[in-house]
C-alpha cells in the first residue's frame, strides 16, 4: 500500500514539476509550439521508474495544466476555438505511447532483477544445499550431525524450529533424534504415532505435505513450542524406503512454496542418506560389540572361569549389548521339575515367573528349543497365564533361547524390556551366541568333571589294588604263619611217637600214647578249621555258596554248639552260660547256622579273658535272635566299624591266631540267609553279638537248595567285637581272594 501511494505521488509531483518547467522555458526561451515536450519527458520518466498507470496521470496532469497555464492567450484561443486540436490529439498519443514504452521498459526492468535476485538466492541455496552435503558426509555421532544440519537447515529456509524424527525401537514411534528451536524436554515428550499429526502422516503417506493454515504444534504434553504454526513435513527417503521426517516450521504467516519443497526435497534427500550412512556405521559398530563381547566370554570360559561366574558375566554382556532392563539365567534341575535363578541383572528385587509350563515363555522356549521373540506381551495371545505378572513389572518385549546341556537342556537365557521394543535377528543371533558360550562351559565343566571323576576311580582302583597286594602280602604271611603253627607240634608229636615205638614201644605207656595223639588230634582240628575258612572264602567271594533253606530249632542248634565247645571253654577258663529252654524256630540253613554259632563261640573263647560267657536265643513275633556275650578284653569303638572285613581285625596277629576270616563268614552268610549282625562292645568291658534270623520263609519253598551270592560287602558301618574278621572293601578282587584261597 505504502509503495503504491509512493508511486502516485511521484506521479503528481512529475505533472507539477514538468508543467512549472514549461512555463519557465516558454518566458525565458520564447517557445512557440514545444509547450508539451517537458510534460512528455516527465510521462516518459514516471512510465520508467512507477509504472503505466502513474505515467498516464501525469500525462494528464501536465497536458491540461500546461494547455491551461502556460499556454500564450493567442494560442490558447486557437485551441479553445478549435483550429489547432490536432497539436492536443497529438500530445495525447505521445503521452499514452511513451507511458506504456516506459511501462515495458519498467517491467521488464522489474523482471530482470526479479529474476537476478531469484537467480542469487537459487545460488545460495545451493550453495547451501552443498555445505548440508558435505557436512552429512562428515563421520560424526547421528545427533551431533543431525543437529548441525538442522542449524543450516533452519537459516536456509527461514524456520523457527526444525526437527529429524526417527522411528523409535518399537518402529511405530516417531520420536526426535535432533532438532532447531524446541527445548530438550519438550522433544523427550514427543511421540508421535504412525499416520496421525502432520510427521505421522508424512511418514505413512511417503509424501510432502504443507500447512495452508497455523494447526497445533507437536500434540499434548510438548509445552515449550508454540501452539500453533505453519509447517512442512518432508520424509527421508533412501531407495523407496522411509527413515523418517524432516519438519520445519515458522510462527509468521507463511506459505511454503513449491520452490521450498523442491529444495527441502533435496535437503531431506541428503540427510536421509546422513543417518542411512551413521545408521548402519553405528549397526557395524554395535555388531563388532558384540562380538567382541562373545569373544571375551568365550576366553573366560577357555581359561576355565567357574560357571557361575560365567553365567553373571553372560548375564551382564546381554544386558549391556541389547540395552536391556532385565536379563536372566536359569538352570533346569537335574531331575527336570524345576527351574533355578543361576545369574539376574536388573531392578534390586526383581522377581520374574518361572515355570516350565509350555504356557510359559520359559516354557516354551525348553520344549521348542526355538528362540522365542515377544513384541508385546500385552497384545500377544500365547501366554495369557503370565501376561499378568509381566505387565505388573512393567515388562514389555521379551526373548529368550534355550542353553543345551550335556545330557539335557541347561535351561534359558532371557532378556526384557520395559518398552516396547523389536528385537532383531541380529539381537537373536547374539543372544544364541551367547547361549552358545554357556553351553560348551557347561559341558566342558561336566567333561572335566566326568575326566576328574575317572581320575579318581582311577586312583581309588589303583590305591584298593594295591591294598589288596598289601592285604594278599599280609595274608600270605598270616596264612603261612597259621599253618605252620599246628604243623611243628603235629610233625614233634608224629616224631615223639615215631623215635618212642622205634626203640621200645613197651615203654610208651596208654596215658602218654592217649596224650600225645589228644595233641594231634587238636592240631589236625586246627588245621581243619584253618582249610575250612579257606575254602569258605574261596565259595564266598565267587559267590557259589550252597544253601538249603529250612526251619531250625535255634535252641537245639545252640545247645548242641555248647556242648560241643564245654572242653575247649573249660581249657580257656571260660563258662559257658546256655539260656535256650524254650524251642525258638528260625528260617536258615542248617549246617550254616551251626558255622555261625562256631566262628562266635571260637572268638568269644580266643578273646574272652578266661570271664564267663553267656550264649543266649530268643525271639519276638518277626524274628530269632542269637545272642553271645563275653567279658573279655573289648574292641574300641573305632574298630567296631571294620571287624566285619575279610582279613580284618581288631588285635595284633601275634598276640593272637587266625586269618581275620571268621566275621566276616559269618557277615556274607547272614546276608544271604537275609539276618543280620551287630555288636555292643567297649575295651576291657567285653563284647556282645547279636544274630537276627527271620523266623519265616520270605522268597523261597521250604526245604529249598539253592546257590546265593552273598548280598554284598560288609556293612562297614555296624559296630563288631574284637574278632578275628572283617569284610573286604567293594573293590577287594575276585582274583587276589582266590589267590589266597588257594
């Protein structure tokens, strides 16, 4: 407005000038008919500098006021009269002539710098268009970049607030990666759904769209930005596929023109490519991350890292590498019930659901052995049971993959998140790296363990086998020992009697003949018992004994072994106390019943001091029981646990006879008849054995024979007396018993 009121005053104050510069010429210079050419000048002046219309009203102007006011009288009668009107026609199609010469010439004037100055601003945009190149060329971090593009960005276009928005993890999201003009906080609070608000529509349509009038700015919860503006939305386009949005906007009323959205076309082009570029440096660079990360887990476990340190480590790589709030190990029970927290890092107090239930994401994962990825458990249907308990932690995505063991699944390495989030196959196949480390620790651990248990039955096989040549060695020298003990008195006796009948058999008389063969007869009894206990453990230890099940009379068993022992406990100094009025039935062996009540009455008799002994049987509703009692010289209490052993026994071997045999006959033929035995003892206060019988047939028919293998090695945890026996250990061989057998 303001210029247009210029132009038509300029019009004006050219007729007054040109009509006052006629009459000045035509005093001073006498004109006779060029009264109009200084108005004509004047017309042709205004045409240049203001246009046609100013020109025409000064073409008026100073043709009536000089025809008027300059003209002579004589002149202007002739006018006024008519005679000269061609002189006016003239000037008029002078004037309006040189008013549109002067208007072309105006415009195009206009034109050419219009077009100059486009041309110059073209340049600078360009110019600036290739500063935005060469600066997203530069290798810098995506927000730093992206910020300082916006800057360029911004005072190319003449914008109050520019803003890159990206697609958030959950790739529904646009969120501000950088921006021009808005504070921080208020670009935290931006969230702007796919296909609503001018950036959302811009990202789902693919298109460029523009602002004809002021509309809200970022949504609610963005205070800091003006409530309303003029925007455009362009998006970063990089072969067809759409990264994000460049939005620009300005308070001033403005149209962005199709020039504009040319250039920011271009400008968005060019740092699409920027964060395409940055984008897949800053993948590489987490991807090497990574497997930098795996690579160190895999030398921890290498160098042989304790498996539980391994798997907190683990725990902490995932964490760390996927930007994850929670991430966890559990390890499967050996039984396969249930599931163990190995390794958590996240919130102090987190208490995840942990269930194999195939309704589970644990579950899941142990039956499929499939890596299992969740978007969001709170639309996802599969596991409605836990849904609930995630939610109340505020878990969102999940995934996890099982860990393989040795002879079954180790269990589950899991990561959570407490946003929305897509996990990638990249941050699958790191988590099944990762998985894979545990696993080769944990059968490299049980492979160890395996070998370091070999190890050690190897060295408890080659520590019994050379025990068991120490015990052959032993038994050797006691077995050759004990069988030349009765042999030299037998071979004095033999020789006695030999040198005696040789010279005067008359002499020998009845008593010394009786004495001398009572001695042999002893010895060949020793002897005897010494060969029986051989062979005992030769049928023992091969497991061939003979059995014939029956019912026995305890009580008559008893009796008969107390008469049979009345001398030999009298020779000792010994009574034999019998309590066995009353028939008491057993289910046994006969014969081996009887060898029982030998090898306890013989040890009571060898180590009874001469004190009395009781010989007692009993019984309740369930079994019988034979119960021997002497007050003899005791065993200690740490000796009561082996005396049950082959070759075993609780006193020196040259204090006192025998193979350490008798116990532990006694032990391997109770095992099989399905008794038992114990002992009472303390040192100096005697012992007392007790035999306990089934009083009734338990597996077999009555009056069976069978060969039975006793039940196993001796309980070495049952106390004994001081006997002259005890079992072997389970790793005693068939061959070095035979060996002493034979």
């Amino acid at each position: 407005m303001l210029l247009r009121a210029l132009r038509y005053g300029f019009a004006v104050v050219a007729a007054a000038l040109s009509v006052g510069l006629t009459g000045l010429a035509s005093r001073k210079l006498g004109l006779d008919h060029g009264y109009f050419m200084i108005p004509l000048a004047a017309v042709m002046m205004v045409s240049l500098f203001a246009g046609l219309r100013p020109a025409l009203i000064t073409a008026v102007l100073s043709g009536l006021a000089t025809a008027i006011l300059v003209v002579p009288p004589q002149f202007s009668a002739v006018l006024r009269s008519g005679g000269d009107g061609t002189v006016l026609l003239l000037y008029g199609g002078l004037a309006t002539g040189m008013a549109h010469l002067g208007a072309f010439v105006h415009d195009f004037y206009a034109r050419v710098q219009t077009a100059r100055v486009d041309a110059d601003q073209a340049l600078v945009k360009l110019r600036h268009l290739q500063s935005i190149t060469e600066t997203a060329l530069e290798d810098r971090p995506l927000p730093e970049l992206l910020h300082e593009l916006l800057s360029r960005v911004a005072d190319i276009f003449l914008v109050d607030t520019a803003l890159v928005l990206l697609l958030d993890e959950d790739r529904e999201t646009l969120v501000v990666s950088a921006a021009y003009g808005v504070p921080e906080a208020t670009c935290r609070a931006i969230r702007i759904p796919r296909g609503e608000g001018l950036a959302g529509r811009v990202f789902a349509s693919r298109r460029t769209l523009r602002t004809d009038v002021r509309e809200a700015a970022f949504g609610p919860g963005t205070e800091g930005t003006p409530e309303s503006r003029y925007a455009v939305g362009v998006p970063l386009l990089v072969d067809g596929r759409v990264l994000g949005v460049l939005d620009l906007g300005t308070r001033e009323e403005r149209r962005f023109s199709d020039e504009d959205v040319t250039l920011l076309e271009l400008t968005a082009g060019r740092i699409a490519r920027a964060v395409e570029r940055v984008q897949l440096h800053e993948t590489l660079a987490e991807r090497a991350a990574q497997q930098a990360a795996i690579a160190a887990l895999g030398q921890r476990a290498i160098a042989g890292e304790p498996v539980d340190g391994l798997l907190k480590a683990a725990a902490a790589t995932v964490a760390t590498e996927l930007r994850a709030d929670i991430a966890v190990v559990l390890e499967l029970s050996a039984n396969g019930e249930h599931l163990d927290v190995r390794a958590l890092v996240g919130p102090e107090g987190t208490e995840l659901p942990i269930s194999q239930s195939p309704e589970t994401l644990v579950g899941d994962t142990l039956r499929s052995r499939v890596p299992l990825v969740i978007a969001d458990v709170r639309t996802d249907p599969r596991f409605p049971r836990v849904s609930s308990v995630l939610i109340a932690l505020h878990i969102v995505s999940a995934i996890s993959v099982a860990v393989e063991g040795p002879t079954q699944p180790f269990g589950v390495l899991g990561v959570y998140a407490c946003h929305k989030r897509l996990f990638t196959e990249d941050d699958v196949h790191f988590l099944e790296a990762v998985a894979n480390v545990i696993s080769e620790a944990v059968r490299n651990q049980h492979a160890i363990a395996v070998a370091m248990d070999a190890e050690r039955q190897m060295e408890r096989l080659y520590a019994d086998a050379m025990e068991a040549v120490r015990v052959r060695e032993e038994f050797l020298t006691i077995a050759s020992h004990e069988l030349r003990t009765p042999l030299t008195p037998l071979a004095l006796q033999i020789g006695s009697l030999q040198r005696a009948l040789r010279a005067d058999p008359s002499r020998l008389s009845h008593e010394r003949l009786l004495g001398k063969v009572e001695i042999v007869a002893r010895q060949v009894a020793r002897l005897h018992r010494l060969v029986s206990d051989l062979l005992d453990l030769s049928l023992l230890t091969a497991g061939n004994i003979s059995l014939h099940r029956e019912e026995v009379d305890l009580a008559a068993a008893a009796r008969d072994a107390a008469h049979r022992f009345q001398e030999p406990a009298s020779r000792a100094g010994c009574a034999l106390r019998l309590s066995a009025d009353k028939p008491v039935k057993g289910w046994g062996d006969r014969t081996r019943i009887d060898q029982i009540f030998t090898q306890l009455l013989s040890n009571a008799i060898k180590y009874g001091a001469g004190a009395p002994i009781d010989l007692r049987v009993e019984s309740d509703d369930d079994v019988a029981r034979i119960v021997v009692r002497d007050r003899g010289i005791g065993i200690p209490p740490d000796q009561q646990a082996r005396i049950f052993g082959r070759f075993e026994r609780a006193v020196s071997e040259q204090h006192y006879g025998g193979f350490g045999l008798g116990l532990w006959i006694v032990k391997q033929l109770l095992d099989a008849l399905g008794g038992s035995i114990s002992v009472e003892s303390a040192p100096g206060q005697g012992s007392t054995f007790t035999v306990e019988l089934p009083r009734r047939e338990a597996a077999t028919d009555s009056g069976s024979t069978d060969t039975t293998s006793p039940t196993g090695p001796a309980d070495t945890t049952s106390p004994t007396g001081p006997a002259d026996t005890t079992s072997p250990s389970p790793s005693d061989t068939t061959s070095i018993a035979g060996a002493a057998a034979a």
